[in-house]
C-alpha cells in the first residue's frame, strides 16, 4: 500500500471514531448510459497511451491487415489491453478495435469490434459501447465504456514524432450507479458516477496538488444529487458530504449495491462561512479528508485541520431581484482553510473580490524577405483582467442565472456582465487606444478578458486602465491602473 494510502487508512478511523449515530443506506442500481436520460450520464474518462507493441511478449495476436497500435485501461482495477488496427487494407488504421475483455492475453478469442464508416470531417470518430464485467469489492460487477478516437498532429519531419501514432484515444465510461435518497422530507436523486472511466466507483478526492495544478491530482469519481428543483451537477466524490446542516462519511459499495452515509457528530469543530454558497469544495493540505458541502448553511462543523479550495459557487441577487452567480477556484497562492479545535473559525474568502491586470509586452521581429527585415519588428501589447477572491482564489464565472429587470449591464448573450472597457495612455496620460476586453477561455478553468494592441513603441511606457463590473458580487472598486510598463519585452502584474 501507498504510504500516503497508509497513513489516511489509519487517520480517517481515528477522525471518525464515535461518529456515527445513525446511517442511511441509499441502494443503488446499475443503468448504462444508452438507457436512462438525464443523471445516467458517465463522462468520465481516461486517456489511452498507444504503442506500437503490445505491454508483453506473450499476448497471442490476431490476423491484421495494417499496422497495430495497442494500448493498456486499467478497468476494475486490473489492466486491460487494446489493439488498434485496419479492418482491411487501405483502411484507416483504427477501424478495427481487439479488445482482450477477460485479460488472458489472447486477442484471438474475443471478436473484433469495427468501426462504422463516417465522412472524412468527421474521422476518426468513436467506437460502439463496450460492455464486459470487472472485479470490484471482491465481486463481479457490470461495466460498459465506449472508445473515443481523435486527430493527434504529428510532424513527420521531427524525428520524435515522426512515427508517433496518427490518431489518440480515449475511454468514455458509460453507465453510473443511481438510487433515492430521502433526508429531512426532501427526496434525491443520486447518481454516482465514473470519473476517470476505470470502473470502480469508490475514488475519491485526495490531498491538494503540491504545484496547485488540480489537473496534477488523481480524477475521483462524481456524486450528483438532484431534488427535482436545484441540481447541483457533478461535484467530487469525497470523504465527507454535507448536505444541509448534516455532515456524512460517505461510503459507496457498488458491489454489494449501496451507498452508506454515516452522521458524522464527533471530534468537530465550528465554522462560520459566507451566506449563500451554492456548493463548497475542500480538499486536505496534506493529510486529512476531503468535504463536499452541498447548500451549506453560515454555521458548520467539520474535522479539525488544513483544507484548500478546490471550487466554490456564490449566488447573489441584485437590487431588481435577478439572479447572478459566481465559481471560484483555489489556485497555488490560495490561502488555507485552518479549523482549530477549539472555538469557531471564521473563514475568510469570496467577497470583497480584487481585480488585477496582467500585462504583457512583447518585441516581434520583421518578416523578412531574402534574409533582409522589412521594417523594424513590432511590439505587441497584451493585456488580461482577472477577479480574485479574498483567500486569492481565481473567479471562473460570472452569470446573470434568472430574471430580467437587471440594471447590471450585459454583454449580447443576456447572460455575462458587459465586457469591461480599458484605455491605453502614455505616460503623459494622452489616449493612444480604447476597447472593450473580450471574453477568452484560460488554461485555468474558466473566462478571463483579454486583448491585444500593436501600437507601442521602442522606448516608451505606457499605462493602462480598466473599468468592469460583477453585478451584485461585492469588489473593491471598478477601474484599474497599472504602474507604467515598457513597450519592450516584459510581464507585469498590478493590482
């Protein structure tokens, strides 16, 4: 066993010790995707690594017409291996799929699966749904996945890539386990669902990433609770739920087909948190356990100890009575969540928001013509606003959710705040450019705004400002400044 698997094994019987003074069981029934609409949905996944051998020396092949690409799944926590290849020659070469099902390294005794024919826009495509049994929890347990393909560019003039594998794939999972659970007069659905496609179910959210890069973290699988009215979509599986005001060590068993929730009332300790959250998520800093808070009130109890942010949603209504939220992340500079044992710890995050303004400027060359430059290069100067919380987490969204009587402005779509203005000046404070910031995805999560002028010069500073707006989310003012920035290459952040 793991040494971090180890010590949480010894830590959470500890923490949990004398905690439970009742439990719900929820029993929980297996759909595939393909049967049920709605919560029955997957969306796990796991990225396969083509090779172009298969993992040992004694799988036993089948007749091929092309090249073979194979590539190993962990499924029900043994490994499982694929053989990509061409259902004839000529043929792509993955149209036709070999998958060794029962693991005994012979892809002879399962038949191929093919691959429909699709238009060229449309390649590579997807496999039909695969549906085989694994070992979970010592017993045997359905399973049903499906293969995904995509178009993975190569340049065959480098040499380490040039005869890497022309296409990826991916495993898709395809069922969820779903049940009822019925708790102080309400009545949920709840579905739990595959999350990294590896047919186990019982993965759950672990300490924080060391680099505050949650892409670094292990997937867990997903827990979607629905009332008929607010469904809160997929949150993390983690070691603790709170749904109202009841804290619950949550234990799935899909093999014995249940899910246990045991009240949690010992070794706790009070915490005071901002009003309206929608969903709160907390990982350990280190050792401890994960907590998912589903409509938290102002005043909890949790386990003692160092938690980070994950993710977290606000909801605000406006002065008209609409609707807006916001989601947050926890990002590296994120301050930690310390409950002590003693007392109530009043934590500190969300609003007052800060924005800050993220300058980049840069000197490209010329273009040249028979080795000579045309010209003397460009500067190009890019600017991104983004929002932070009061702990520094990073705002991922801001939507106007309901209603119409909003004198927040909007951008066309009615559903984001209008995109902020920005002004570029010397350093003389004459206007050399305004514009509206426009919406761009980050490689974070979420939208920052952004845009981009090619006016500066060699030798010049210059200074920009931004005014922006969050509806009814509190921040510290509307405009910002930047300190003067030289036109040449150079990054710089200000508040």
């Amino acid at each position: 066993m793991p040494r971090r698997a180890l010590r949480r094994s010894v830590l959470w019987p500890l923490l949990c010790a004398a905690a439970s003074a009742w439990a719900l069981e929820v029993p929980l029934r297996y759909v595939r995707i393909l049967d049920v609409e709605g919560p029955g949905k997957g969306d796990g996944f796991q990225k396969l690594v083509l090779t172009t051998s298969p993992p040992e020396s004694d799988y036993e092949l089948p007749a091929v017409s092309g090249p073979c690409y194979f590539a190993l799944a962990a499924l029900g926590g043994e490994k499982r291996c694929f053989l990509f290849t061409a259902k004839k020659a000529g043929d792509t070469p993955h149209s036709r799929l070999f998958f060794d099902a029962d693991g005994n390294h012979d892809f002879t005794d399962n038949p191929p699966i093919d691959k429909s024919p699709l238009p060229e826009e449309l390649e590579p495509g997807d496999f039909a749904p695969i549906d085989i049994t694994v070992g979970t929890g010592g017993a045997a347990v359905p399973y049903s996945f499906r293969v995904f393909l995509y178009k993975d560019w190569r340049d065959t003039d480098e040499p380490a890539t040039k005869d890497a594998p022309p296409f990826g794939a991916f495993l898709e999972s395809n069922c969820a386990y779903t049940g009822t659970l019925k708790l102080d007069g309400k009545e949920y659905t709840l579905t739990l669902r595959d999350g990294n496609a590896n047919g186990l179910f019982s993965d759950k959210l672990g300490p924080a990433p060391a680099t505050g890069d949650w892409s670094d973290i292990p997937r867990p699988d997903l827990l979607c609770l629905d009332d008929g009215t607010d469904r809160t979509g997929s949150v993390p599986l983690c070691d603790l739920l709170l749904l109202g005001d009841k804290l619950f060590r949550v234990t799935p068993d899909v093999a014995a087909g249940k899910l246990t929730l045991d009240f949690v009332t010992a070794g706790l300790a009070g915490v005071a948190l901002p009003a309206g959250l929608g969903r709160l998520i907390l990982c350990p800093a280190g050792e401890g356990v994960s907590v998912c808070m589903i409509a938290p009130p102002a005043a909890v109890k949790l386990p003692p100890g160092t938690y980070r942010f994950m993710t977290y949603d606000l909801t605000r209504m406006d002065a008209e009575g609409d609707t807006w939220q916001l989601e947050a992340y926890g990002t590296p500079d994120s301050l930690p969540l310390v409950v002590g044992s003693q007392g109530t710890t009043a934590v500190s995050f969300g609003e007052p928001f800060t924005a800050s303004v993220v300058v980049e400027a840069e000197k490209l060359p010329a273009p040249r013509l028979f080795g000579f430059p045309l010209g003397p290069g460009q500067n190009i100067v890019r600017l991104n606003l983004t929002l932070q919380g009061a702990a520094k987490e990073e705002v991922a969204t801001i939507v106007h959710a309901a209603g119409h009587s909003t004198k927040f402005a909007l951008n066309h779509t009615g559903f984001l705040p209008k995109e902020p203005g920005y002004r570029i000046a010397s350093a003389a404070d004459e206007t050399l450019a305004t514009g509206m910031l426009s919406y761009e995805r980050s490689d974070a999560r979420g939208f920052i705004w952004s845009a981009s002028w090619d006016g500066a010069k060699d030798g010049a500073t210059y200074k920009i400002s931004c005014t922006y707006h969050m509806g009814p989310f509190k921040c510290q003012g509307s405009t910002i400044e930047t300190t003067p920035f030289p036109a040449q290459k150079d990054a710089k952040q200000a508040r």
